[in-house]
C-alpha cells in the first residue's frame, strides 16, 4: 500500500497553519484516520513489548540524563523504512511542514519524532521544546495514539501554558494532533492513570553552526 500524502493546501494543513499564525497552537481532534492511529498504536506495542523503548532523557549531548522526576515516558525514535505505518505517518508530516513553510515562511528542514509510551502514573513536568544551545527546534508535533474511551479521570492530559495565563488542556485521544510553536508554549504532561501512547516530533530549522 502506497503512503497516503497530503497535498500543503488542504484545508486541514491551512487551518493548522491559520491557528499557528493567530495563537501560536492548533488541536486538530480528527486528524489521523482510525486505520492509521492504529496500526501506529500497534506498532508502539510491539515495540515496547520487545524491549526496544528506552527512559528518555533530559538534556542533550553530554549533558544528557534520565530523570524520572521530570519526565517518566519510554521512547524509541522513528526512521524511514521500518514500518508502513510509520512511512504513512511521516509522509503526512512532511505535507504539514510544506505547508508551514508556504504559509509563514518557516524555513523548516526536517521532522524528527519518537513514540512515547508513559506507564500508569508517569508525567512530564513543565517545560519548553528548546534547547539552550540548540534552537532549531521550531514548531512540535504531538498525535495521540489512545482509545476514544479515555476521560478526563484517565489524567495524562497535556497542558500548555498560554500567552495572558490561561491554561488549555488536551485529553490524549487516538487521532487528535496538536501543534505549537516550540519556544514559546510552556507544556506539561499531567500524570496518566493509563498507559499513554503518542508520536511526539519537533519540526526542525537549519542550525547556524559552522561547518
Ligand atoms: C514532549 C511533550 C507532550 C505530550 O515529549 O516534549 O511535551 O502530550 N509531550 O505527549
Ligand atoms: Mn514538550
């Protein structure tokens, strides 16, 4: 089966580059079709049942550690040609960043995403997308891979931090996409009472570092 692109000027891609215009964020709550959350589902379980998700760090470079006091998520990066739901799911993204880059002149080059599975009971303490010595993390890219019998007693909702002090908070259901600029939205993930699936990805600038 052929990979499903999305042209940049679908309606849904222009919305979300609308949202990201006007408020810096965009929730999309049917954004993947059901087969695809799926099979990505699926596939972020058979991963973690084969023992190849890893506790993320914090950090990078040398100064990267495991810390379960800020962040207890389990994750394994994606790459082209692992799997059909991955390749489907990237192509997807690559429309999207077409789109962003038609739209508000971006410049972004690439997409980098990783499953995370949180265990009942893990969260992700309040933070920003950016790293000190490395800024080329610009807009970030959450799909949420749970059943739609989650509720809001299921906790795990992603909470993010807007511009005048208001709070927004997402329950973490299969096909809905949130988007955000990178550096500007403080987020949380709210402790899961569930186990909480997800592919999280950063779109990313050039960097300026000599060559
Ligand atoms: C992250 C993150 C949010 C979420 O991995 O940096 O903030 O809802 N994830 O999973
Ligand atoms: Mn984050």
């Amino acid at each position: 089966m052929r990979g499903m692109p999305l042209s940049p000027e679908h309606p849904l891609l222009l919305r979300i580059v609308d949202d990201l215009a006007t408020h810096g964020w965009s929730q999309q709550d049917i954004f993947l079709p059901a087969s695809l959350t799926l099979a990505l589902a699926a596939e972020c379980r058979t991963r973690a049942a084969e023992g190849e998700l890893a506790p993320a760090a914090v950090g990078r470079g040398a100064t990267q550690e495991v810390r379960e006091g800020i962040r207890g998520d389990h994750i394994q990066w994606l790459e082209p040609g692992q799997a059909e739901s991955c390749d489907q799911y990237l192509e997807l993204m690559d429309g999207l960043r077409e789109a962003l880059n038609r739209g508000l002149f971006l410049g972004l080059e690439d997409f980098e995403c990783h499953f995370a599975l949180y265990p009942p009971g893990a969260f992700y303490r309040k933070h920003l997308d950016r790293f000190r010595d490395d800024d080329r993390r610009t807009v970030s890219a959450v799909i949420y891979l749970n059943a739609e019998d989650w509720t809001p007693d299921d906790g795990g909702q992603l909470r993010m931090s807007l511009k005048g002090g208001e709070e927004h908070d997402v329950q973490p259901i299969g096909g809905c996409l949130v988007v955000f600029l990178s550096g500007d939205i403080p987020h949380e993930v709210l402790p899961a009472r569930r186990e909480r699936l997800s592919v999280t990805g950063w779109f990313r600038r050039r960097g300026n570092e000599p060559f």
